[in-house]
C-alpha cells in the first residue's frame, strides 16, 4: 500500500498516502463488503468549500492521527469493547474522485458508498469537505429507500443554501439537495450544535418550513447537551425511520479544540462533548451511516490535533455501534 498511487489519482480508489488503512483495520474492496461490518471511505474531495480549501487531505489525516500500533485492535478503556475487531471495521481505502469536477466526484462518492450499503454493510466516509454528504446519504438511502433513513447534523453551519454562487452542489448546500430529491425529508433532520451568522432568516425559515430541527448552541447551553440529544434522538427516530446516517462536520467543535478546519466558527461544542454524543448515538440509533468531514490538516496546528479528534470520533461511533450489538446483560456491565 505504501507504494500504492497518491490519495487522488482518478481511477484507483485504493491508495491511503504513506501509511496504510485506518488504525491497520484489514483492507476490503467496498464490492468485497460483508453483511454487518463497517466499511471505510476515503473521499479526499475539497471542490465545494467556499472559503478555505484542504479538506481532500483530511483522509490521510485522520488515517495517520494516530500515536499506536497499526494493528486493527482499539479497545476502548471503559466501554470494554474493540470496536474494530468486534463489529468489525475494514478500510477499503479512498474513492477515486475526479479532482476539478464536482458532480463525477461525487457521482463516484455516491456509488461507493451504494456499494457497501448494497452489501448490508455501513459505510462510514472520511471526507472530504460537505458536499460529499449529498453522496454519501444518497447512496445509503439507495438501498434502504428514499425518506426511510434519518439524518443527524452535527455542524456549525446548516448546509442548507439554496446554492453557491450560481452552483448547486458545495459544501454549503448539500442538505437541501438532499431534502429536494427526496433521499432524506426535512422532518427526518436534526441538526446539532448550529451558531454564528449563516444561513440568511429567507434560508431558515425555509428550514423552518421542510419541518427540519435544528438545536443551536444557544438551546445547548440553555438546555444543556443531554436534554437536547435525547430530544434529538427521539425526534429521529419518530415515525419509524429505517436508519440514521450521522454526518459529523468537525467545525461543530470549538475551533480552540478544532482549529484544523475550512469555515472555523467560535463557541461550539468541546471534543469530550462530541465523543460522547457520537458514541451514545451509536448506541442508541440504527446507524446505517457516517462521515467525518471538513478537517483540513494544513490549519491544523499545533499538532494534528484536529485529525486525532476525527479518528476519535470514528472510534467512539465504532464503539457505540458495538455496544448496540452486544447482549443486553454483557452491555448493562459496561460504563460507556
Ligand atoms: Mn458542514
């Protein structure tokens, strides 16, 4: 692999950079995907940002934000399961965009992703920067049916514009693309953790409108994180969605705790704050679903601290996810 072609050369879509898989998880073709596991992408694709470009390095990132062995075991300290070996989780490296051209990226995001949840598996993507969500729930939606599968936002930012400058697919609109084509409803929305000064009152009172919920950081302090989540969670699953995708936009935290991002917005959520969440609502929720985008490595500083908080958001979902499937007695002893 690490002689392997560079992260974005079209027509490979199986190359990780220097160093290899996620965590050295074992490496699987996504048309090699098995029932149950968790399939990782790489969609190293930043042609929608608006401001700062970089987001298509953020699979390398988060794959090599990493201080232990690569040897596809993390066991988790108190929720005392390995969620790579256990549910388990594959890596079948990164998707082959078409740099320069947004809809054949994501046409080819969309069909990977097709692809594993074809397979009964669940992609989990690592972006990239938010356009690719248009792809990504698309794709599941795919298999599990147009409007049968909710969608959990975390994001300083809706995502819900009309268009940018003229264009319809970017990583400001991708949510009301997905809305309009029907592959996720607006009432089967919930977005967590929006603040700052976008989008426009016109663009919210649509969101308003297509019965999205939308907690801002203003109802989490308010409220505080539990109440919303649990708020959240069952707003989710109302009407009997056959699935959540959960799409985590790293600038939902703080950018003091995330500062390796495109559209930095202050005040958001702490890193312990989004760790727990994403582990209970792997938990708590049918996960059919997942990407981690916007972290752009070259802000990231100091360290790769940005990088190390996404991988950790995949480890925590992963965790939550395996302790849905474990027996209820073996899960009741653990302290997730
Ligand atoms: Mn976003």
């Amino acid at each position: 692999m690490t002689d392997g072609p560079l992260p974005f050369a079209p027509g490979t879509g199986e190359s990780f950079g220097a160093r290899g898989s996620f965590c050295g998880v074992p490496v699987r073709r996504a048309a090699d995907a098995r029932p149950g596991e968790v399939v990782i992408l790489g969609a190293p694709f930043d042609w929608g940002a608006s401001h700062r470009p970089g987001a298509r390095f953020g699979p390398k990132a988060i794959r090599e934000a990493d201080y232990l062995e690569p040897d596809g075991s993390r066991p988790h300290l108190t929720a005392r399961v390995d969620p790579l070996r256990d549910l388990p989780v594959v890596d079948a490296g990164d998707i082959a965009i078409v740099p320069g051209s947004v809809e054949r990226s994501l046409a080819a995001i969309e069909e990977a992703v097709a692809t594993v949840a074809a397979a009964g598996a669940v992609p989990l993507v690592l972006g990239g920067d938010h356009s690719i969500t248009y792809a990504n729930a698309t794709g599941v939606a795919r298999h599990l049916g147009f409007g049968e599968v909710a969608l959990v936002h975390f994001d300083a930012h809706a995502d819900t514009g009309e268009d940018q400058w003229g264009q319809l697919y970017g990583h400001g609109t991708p949510m009301r693309r997905l809305i309009e084509s029907g592959a996720v409803p607006g009432h089967r929305f919930v977005q967590i953790g929006l603040r700052g000064y976008w989008p426009p009152p016109a663009t919210v009172a649509w969101m308003r409108a297509q019965r999205m919920r939308s907690y801002f950081m203003a109802d989490i302090v308010d409220r505080g994180l539990d109440a919303v989540v649990d708020e959240a969670v069952g707003y989710a699953l109302e009407g009997g969605a056959r699935g959540v995708f959960v799409s985590v936009d790293i600038d939902v935290v703080d950018p003091g705790m995330a500062p390796g991002t495109g559209t930095p917005e202050p005040g958001g959520l702490t890193s312990r704050q989004l760790l727990d969440t994403v582990r209970r609502l792997g938990r708590d929720l049918e996960v059919v679903g997942a990407d981690v985008v916007e972290v752009a490595p070259h802000y990231d500083q100091p360290m790769d601290i940005t990088a190390a908080l996404a991988n950790r958001v995949v480890l925590e979902l992963t965790t939550g996810m395996t302790l849905r499937r474990q027996p209820a007695s073996t899960a009741s002893t653990s302290s997730p």
